[in-house]
C-alpha cells in the first residue's frame, strides 16, 4: 500500500563562495514531505493539488499553523514556521478509474460517472510524530483511525487499540488489510479493533466501500508512526 513519510533534506553550508554562485548560499533543514509510493520502493509522483485539507498539531496539543507547498511538482512539503508538529493531517485525492477490459485505467470524473463501472477514492491521513493525549481523540474527518493509547507505549506484537470513525462518529465495518492470505480485520458496532503493532515505521491503512449500482467510492483512513 502507498505511504506517507517523513523526510529530512540535508545539504552542506560553506561560509565562502567563488565565481559565478557567489550569491548563494546552502543550508540543512528538517522538511516534511508528503510521500506516495511503496515501503521499501520508489516513490511514485503525484500532482500537488490532490493534497488538501493539511492541518497540524503543536507537541502540546494546540493546533499550528503550517503551509503545503509544491516541491519539484511531484510531493508535496508541510511547512510549520512556529516549531515541529507533533502530527499532520491531509487529504489526498486518488482519483478515477474505470474498467477496461480486464484492467483499471484512469478516468475524467466525467468518464467514471458514465462508465457502467467505476472507482473514485481519498486518503484521509494522519501521521504521527510524536504524541500527545489529544491524538486519541477523533477531529470529525470524513473517516479516522484513532489510536486510543500511544503506539510507544506497546511492545512490538501487542495489539494497538484503535477506534474507526466516519464524519466524526464510530463506524462499523472498517476493514485493515494485514496481509496476502490473512484474514482482514474489521470495526465493531463501536468502531472499535485492534492492529498488532510492528518494529519501526507502520503504516496502517482501513478502507470502507461506499457502492451505488457500478459506482464505489472509496474512503481510506491511512494512521501511520514509528515506534522507537
């Protein structure tokens, strides 16, 4: 599945320079950067404007303010002049897709409304980097996973409590998808279940289907942290 992560852009500083850069300058700085792509593969380009709705967390809770800009046309960079944020929230648009033949292509909205079978969908993402109490609570999104405790404070292997909802309520149904030939897991009636927590950087990614004749949208709720 496709992931987000955070990145730390370094580059060398030298206090003098000669000939025709003279002008410039270069500096490290730590950025966060919307990724698309696989773990452990490369990372697939995306236009900035399927990004919207970013938002953040200070590490006291409080909300801060940050910026989205465009880095190179294809990723997005989260820009938060007043300290590091303990969590970013976004929305990444997925787009369109219709079956032809036997396989999905891209579509206009037009095309997939049209199309006798089609898929429209969005990320719905938090990212955690480091917690506060305030994480466990849901923020009213069109869908969350909300980690009820803080993922550091489980081994690797526990379970990590988490709650599911859907336009700020518990919903039922949601299912995480943990595996080729392993059972998925799914909400209860209280929104509520469990995923085993790994290693490091986890990505945790729940899905609800919202269908209408041949027409499925896709609401993907995307938590993911890495435990230290």
């Amino acid at each position: 599945m496709h992931l987000l992560r955070s990145s730390i852009a370094i580059a060398a500083s030298w206090a003098l320079v000669l000939g025709p850069v003279a002008a410039h300058e270069t500096w490290a700085e730590r950025v966060i950067l919307i990724h698309y792509g696989e773990p452990g593969g490369p990372l697939d380009p995306y236009k900035p404007e399927q990004i919207s709705a970013v938002a953040a967390i200070a590490a006291d809770g409080s909300p801060l303010a940050v910026t989205a800009r465009a880095v190179g046309g294809a990723a997005v960079a989260v820009d938060s002049p007043a300290g590091d944020p303990a969590a970013v929230f976004y929305t990444m648009q997925l787009g369109h897709y219709v079956i032809t033949g036997e396989e999905w292509t891209t579509a206009t909205a037009e095309a997939a409304a049209a199309a006798a079978k089609s898929w429209s969908g969005s990320f719905t993402a938090t990212s955690i980097l480091s917690w506060h109490p305030e994480l466990a609570r849901q923020r009213g999104r069109s869908i969350e996973l909300v980690p009820l405790v803080d993922p550091d404070s489980l081994a690797a292997g526990q379970p990590l409590p988490m709650r599911a909802y859907r336009d700020g309520r518990p919903v039922a149904g949601v299912q995480v998808h943990q595996g080729e030939g392993v059972p998925p897991l799914r909400s209860d009636a209280a929104g509520d279940l469990a995923v085993p927590l790994r290693h490091g950087h986890q990505v945790i990614i729940g899905s609800l289907d919202e269908v209408d004749g041949g027409r499925t949208t896709g609401h993907l709720a995307v938590l993911s942290f890495t435990r230290r």
